[in-house]
C-alpha cells in the first residue's frame, strides 16, 4: 500500500482556465477600430504542475457568426505565449495586436487553450462569455435643421442643427460621450466669432445598439453660402472607442444657402422705371451653398422702401413672383419676372424682398432695405408754369415770351445722371399722350444721333433720306412719326445744317404735328406745311 500525498508521481491534475480580455488603451471591454489595435486577454489557469512549460494559444471569434474573425489584411487574429508555470494556479498575459479599422461594428471573443509537448490541457471557449468579449463600437450620422427639418440651414443668428447618432455594438451600462464639431467642406473647423462649434452628449446605452442627439447651437448670420459636415466622436473614460469623420458623407452634411439680388427694368435695365400699366422688373438672384439636385422655389416680394410694407399694384394687389429650379451646381443664378400695372407707384421706391423655399421650408432669405441692388425707382414729376412777366398762369401775347416751369421731381435715385425736357403742348390737343411721344423723341439725344448725318460735322435733320430711312427701321418709335418720315422721304426739301434753325424747324414739326393729331388738318397737309416753314427757315439762314 503507497499512501503519499506529497508523492509527485502519484498526483493526476486537471487544469482549467477562465479569461478576460480587455482593449490596453480604453482598459475595459471596448475598443476603436484603428489600424493598430491591441487586446490583451488575461489567461487565469488552475492546475498546472509547477514548472513545467506551457504554451497558451489564441483566437478571436466573431460573436455575431461564431466565425473566425479576421483583421484588415483578410488573416485570422490569433496569439500565443509560451511560459514556465511558476505555481500550480496564475496568472499569464496574451496580447492580440492587429489592424481592425473594418471591425467597427463587431463584437469580439476570444478562445484560448493551454498545451504541454502538444498536447491540449485546458481550453477556454465560450462565446457567450462576457468576461471573453470586448465591444468595437461603430457610428452614423444624420444631421437635420431642427427648424426645418431638412439638411438646409437658413443663416439667422441662433439655429440648431441636431445630428442624430446611430451607433453599434456598445457595452452597455458604462457612461458614454458623444461629441461633435462643426467643419467647413474643406476638411476645418468652422470658426464662428472666434470660436468652434461643439456640442456634446452623455448617456449610458442600456443596449448595444441604439440612437442618442447632439445638438449645436450656433449663429450662422455670417455663414451663408457655406456648406458644413458635422463629425462625431464616441468617447469612454475619455478615450475615443469610434468617429465618424466622412468629410464626403452626405448624411453628414449640411447647407446654409445665401441669397443676393440685383432688380432692373426689362427695358432700360436701370434701377429706373416709368409708372405705367405695363412694368416688367426682373430680379436676377444669385444663390450661393445649395445642395445640388435639390429642388428650390424662390419667392419675390416688391416691399415700399419708406414704409417696409408690401407695395400694392394698380389693383390693390400685392406685387410677388416666383421661379423654381432643381439646383445643377453649388452657386448660380435664377430670374425672379415681376410684371404688374403700377401707374400709383409714381414717386415711390421699391424693394425686392427674395425668400427662398425648399419642400416648403423657407431655407433662405434677402431682405435689406438698405441694399440698392435690390432697389427699384418709379421717379415722379410735378411741374407749375408760370410766365415771367405775369408771374402767374396767363401769358401776354407778346413777341417773346418766357415761361418757366418749376418742377417737382421724386423716387431719384441718387448719383445717378437724369435728363430733363419740357415741350409746350397746345392744350386742345385731342391726343397729347401721342403728341408728347412724337416731341419728346424728336427732342432726345437718339433722336439727334438718328436724323443728324449731315457734313463737316454740322449734321441734317429728318430731310435726309438716309436718316429717315433708319427713323422708319427704328422699333420703338410711334407710328404717327413713321407716318411723317415716310411723307418727308418724298418730299423735295432741301437738306440743311441742323446749327442754324433746328428750333424753326422743331417748331415747325411740333405744331403741324399737333394740328394734324387734332384732327384740324391731314398728314399730307402737316408735312406740306413743314416744308414751306423750313425751307423759308433755311432760306434766310443761307442769305437767299
């Protein structure tokens, strides 16, 4: 009989081991997908025999498949440690380094055995074990105006935009920190007054997978025309364990449109325009920092300068005008077409206010008073004719006569170089609207630069054929004068030099004109009259 305890040789041992793996950086059961990751397992082992050398082997496993788990280089992540069991229980280190970037979102486990001369003693592989798992969180992001609720941003003083965070694979129960910074599509923080724009979350999952909000806070009044990305970084205890920082992530991204205007009169293109029934003012807005693809609607709105309020058409309707357009690129342009009757508008001066919409959310806005690009002006004149020697309404017939005419003028736009003429109008008159289009065009510089061609310089006047052949062409003159210049091209009036008695000869067109639109003499009769009147004009200047 051997009944020794102590007897070495009679004592059979059954190792076993338990571990638990940790990320050496977070020191905890979580890791960041980087391209140098480092978990290091604990192997607790019992029943060794002192002494002797072992080898401890490891492999992480996918916790999700129950698969191999593989590192970014497509291998197996395995370790393994040879030691020299100081004591029959302990405790021995192995540590898994690997490039992980592609294992966001996963959760690992890891498997380990013990071995001596080849053979396997203890083996340790539970999947479901807790103490074996370690957690490589994953993050997307979803940014949205909270006004809004779309990715487009109108740039006022205080807007929040909320980024919803989706994230992965979190150990639960320990107190996270999601933080976020606001960067320029250029890949830098955006600066406001000095300052980055950040925001930050705590919370603590009580699931793996799950949502949380950040939201930021900002003034974006001097931002306008920029598009932003919003990156977020998840941290435990400090250290980052995911981000998310696609500076090309639509999800991402968000937009703060910017809108400037210039309006001008479709037929002078001046900020100037004639109070009539048929005004046609046309905005061209240029848009900065828009989503492209996206589908916009920009809406005009004519406000009175002196008041702010919305000016009224001749109807007593409010003057608007709208154009869509699916954005083709970042920054361009798009007409805003008011047309309206606006005879009341006389003296007064407009401002376009323009709001841009997308899915019927206002996203942009100009609207500056002050701002003359935006600025339109209906000038107005009011005159009161006095003669000189009366000083009052009634003129004596006399030789010569001298009327002044004071007038009134309002809604000029200021630096800008205005042209004042005045015909006298025989106050019969049956159409004088059309005797004063006839006058005041054979006054007005075109007029000169058409009907005076003559030589040394000195100019002819409607005589000349070729003047009154370009007077006919010419689109924008009235018919009646057509009508003259085609009975003046037939006529045999002698050409002349303008310098010496282009009044007579302007005299002389005014009042046959006038008598002919009175209906007290033909056309045929207005221009036999012109002739004789000029050509004894010209007559006596030439000394015949």
């Amino acid at each position: 009989e051997h009944k020794d305890k102590d007897d070495e040789n009679q004592i059979v041992t059954f190792p076993g081991i338990q571990t638990t793996a940790r990320d050496n950086v977070t020191e905890d059961h979580v890791s960041n997908a980087t391209d140098s990751i480092t978990i290091v397992d604990t192997v607790a082992y019992t029943g060794l025999k002192k002494g002797d050398t072992y080898t401890v082997t490891g492999i992480l496993m996918d916790a999700d498949t129950s698969e191999t788990a593989l590192d970014d280089d497509g291998n197996t992540i395995t370790a393994s440690k040879e030691f020299t069991a100081p004591s029959t229980d302990g405790n021995i280190d192995i540590a898994f380094t690997f490039a992980g970037v592609l294992l966001a979102g996963k959760t690992l486990v890891a498997f380990e055995d013990i071995s001596y001369e080849g053979r396997r003693y203890a083996v340790h592989a539970d999947i479901n074990d807790k103490g074996q798992t370690v957690y490589i969180p994953k993050i997307r992001t979803k940014a949205l105006d909270a006004n809004t609720g779309l990715n487009q941003v109108k740039a006022d003083s205080n807007v929040t935009v909320v980024d919803t965070v989706t994230y992965t694979h979190l150990l639960p129960g320990k107190t996270y920190v999601m933080k976020g910074v606001l960067m320029t599509s250029a890949g830098n923080a955006l600066m406001v007054n000095g300052k980055t724009i950040t925001a930050s979350t705590e919370f603590v999952p009580i699931t793996p997978d799950g949502t949380v909000d950040v939201a930021f806070n900002f003034d974006a009044s001097e931002i306008g025309g920029r598009k932003l990305v919003v990156y977020e970084y998840l941290e435990l205890d400090g250290n980052t364990v995911a981000s998310h920082t696609d500076i090309s992530d639509t999800d991402q991204t968000i937009y703060v449109p910017k809108l400037r205007t210039t309006i001008f009169d479709s037929e002078n293109g001046s900020h100037n325009s004639a109070a009539d029934e048929d005004i046609t003012l046309i905005d061209t807005v240029r848009y900065n920092g828009v989503e492209i693809g996206r589908r916009y609607t920009v809406v005009g709105t004519l406000v009175d300068k002196e008041t702010g309020n919305a000016l009224l058409d001749d109807a007593g309707n409010k003057i608007t005008a709208s154009n869509e357009f699916v954005a083709e690129k970042i920054n361009g342009t798009i007409d805003v077409i008011f047309k309206f009757s606006g005879v009341c508008l006389a003296g007064k001066t407009t401002v376009a206010f323009e709001d841009m919409y997308s899915e019927g959310k206002k996203v942009a806005v100009h609207a500056d008073l002050r701002d003359e690009g935006q600025t339109e002006y209906f000038p107005s004149v009011h005159t009161t004719a006095t003669s000189n020697d009366t000083e009052d309404h009634v003129v004596g017939a006399n030789e010569k006569v001298t009327i002044t005419d004071q007038v009134a003028l309002k809604a000029l736009k200021l630096g800008t170089e205005y042209t004042l003429s005045g015909t006298l109008m025989n106050a019969k008159t049956k159409n004088p609207e059309a005797a004063w289009e006839v006058m005041s065009y054979l006054n007005s510089k075109d007029a000169m630069m058409y009907l005076a061609e003559g030589e040394k310089g000195v100019g002819a006047l409607m005589p000349r054929k070729s003047a009154l052949d370009t007077l006919m062409e010419k689109e924008d003159v009235c018919d009646a004068l057509k009508v003259a210049a085609g009975l003046l091209k037939e006529a045999k009036l002698q050409s002349f030099p303008m310098s010496g008695y282009v009044n007579e000869y302007l005299g002389a067109i005014g009042n046959n004109m006038t008598d002919y639109m009175e209906g007290l003499i033909d056309m045929d009769t207005a221009v036999s009259n012109i002739q004789t009147e000029v050509q004894a004009a010209a007559d006596a200047f030439n000394g015949k």
